[in-house]
C-alpha cells in the first residue's frame, strides 16, 4: 500500500475544494434566478464542469497509486445496474413519498439520503441476481 504522501493531499483538497466549488455555483445560481434547478449552459457549467474534474481526480489518483476503498469499486462494478435500475427504484420510491410528504424542506432533507441508499440497494440485488448471472451464461456461449 502506498503511503499518504504530498499529492494524495492535495488530490484530496481538490476534491473538496471542487465540491464547494459546485454548492457555491449553485448558491449564486439560486440567488441570481430564484430557479431551484437550473436549465441550459448553466446546468452544465455548475454540475458538469465540476464533475468532470471530480471524475478526473479520482481515475488520476488510482493511476498514480492511491489505493481507492474497496467498496467504491463493488459499487462501481455495480454501476451498469445501478444506471439502469435507479429510474425505476426513484420512480416507484417518489411515488409512495408523495402520499406522505409535506412542503417543508426537512421531510426531503431526509428522504434524499433515503433514496441515494435505496437507489444502491436495488442496483445491487439487480447487479448480483441478473448482470452476473447473465455475463457467466454470456462466457460460456461465447
């Protein structure tokens, strides 16, 4: 395992300086235009440039040796199901939320971290019980 060293820190206050990066564009954005979800070039200026360079920070850092959890990666070989199934699993999830939730902000406040762990769950029953299953078959076809 490689030791912590000067650019796996500054890898890591990247990230975080990206993340605060994207919640300060949103911040202006919300101010300037009273609009909860931005639209057009704004969209992309605000969640997609800092996703690229969040995305970027962490294939870089694998490939100069930063050791990446273990977890990360079953969830990113997960993540074909998880792409597939989270529409659904929000979807059928939103659904039933609506029968119960109020304007208030804290009732969604607590349902997002719901969702997010929700949306992971079924990508993962959906991962392990048809994607594995269905790429062994597909190996021994092929």
């Amino acid at each position: 395992m490689v030791g912590w060293t000067l650019i796996h820190e500054i890898y890591f206050y990247l990230v975080f300086l990206i993340l605060i990066a994207a919640l300060y564009g949103y911040h202006c954005y919300y101010n300037i235009t009273g609009q909860i979800g931005p639209l057009g070039w704004w969209r992309i200026l605000i969640f997609g440039i800092p996703t690229m360079f969040f995305v970027f920070c962490f294939t870089n850092a694998e490939n100069i040796g930063y050791v990446i959890h273990s977890s990360l990666i079953k969830v990113g070989d997960a993540s074909y199901s998880i792409y597939l199934s989270h529409i659904f699993t929000l979807s059928a999830v939103g659904r039933v939320w609506s029968m119960f939730s109020t304007n208030l902000a804290y009732d969604n406040v607590i349902m997002i971290p719901v969702l997010f762990v929700l949306v992971i769950m079924v990508g993962f029953i959906s991962y392990f019980f048809v994607e594995k299953p269905l790429l062994k078959l597909c190996r021994r076809i092929a």
